[in-house]
C-alpha cells in the first residue's frame, strides 16, 4: 500500500511538472515557429536617445537572433536583401495581422513606419 502512495505522489509531481512546462512550451513553439518559418513583425531600431530611427512591418519573415551578439537579421521579401541590425531595437510579434496594437506597444504611428525609415519626432 504505501509504494502505491509513493507512486501516486510521484505521478502527482510529474503531473505538475509537465502542465507547469507546458505553459512555457507554449511560448517556445511561437517562438521556434516564427524563427524557423516566418511570422509577421513590427521592428524598431532606436537612436541613442530613445527616439525611433528605423522601423519596418514585416509580413512572413523569419527574424534571427545573430550569434554572439545583440543583433538580429531577416531576409526582405520584397527586395531579397539581408537586413542586420544591433544596438538598441525593439521587436514585436504581430498576431492576428493587428499591425496597429503592435505598434501601440512600441511607441511608433504605425503610418509613418515605412520599412526602414521613421521620421524623427525632431523634425
């Protein structure tokens, strides 16, 4: 009787150990899935100053993160050219092709981020 405890409270563990894993999984799979097979982005590359200076909308691209270093790069699909980019950058995984709330969360007007340029809140 009591190795059926020792079980059932081994079970029990295992049980929680695997649904409290599976609440990260699912961050890992989005993850691996927008890396490995492209996923739809809003990126925002900063001036010094914190003021947007580069910003693109990115539809099925795969972003990856460079090794060794703080950058990240992605293949443009409409001109094939890599882009890299490092220093002070945000990203944002867009869901749902709802590009406005993306760009809420980073602080742009998503009308003036034109895939590279961002005008300067100076000018």
């Amino acid at each position: 009787m009591k190795f059926f405890n020792i079980f059932k409270n081994r079970a029990n563990v295992l049980l929680f150990v695997f649904l409290a894993g599976c609440a990260g999984m699912s961050r890992s799979c989005a993850s691996c899935k927008a890396e490995n097979f492209g996923a739809d982005w809003i990126v925002v590359q900063y001036k010094y100053d914190g003021v947007p200076m580069n910003c693109w909308r990115l539809a099925d691209v795969s972003i990856t993160n460079e090794t060794s270093s703080d950058g990240i790069y992605w293949k443009d699909t409409r001109t094939g050219h890599l882009v890299h980019i490092s220093g002070w950058y945000n990203r944002v995984q867009v869901f749902g092709a709802n590009y406005r709330d993306a760009a809420v969360l980073l602080g742009i007007d998503l009308d003036q981020c034109d895939n590279g340029a961002y005008p300067s809140r100076g000018k």
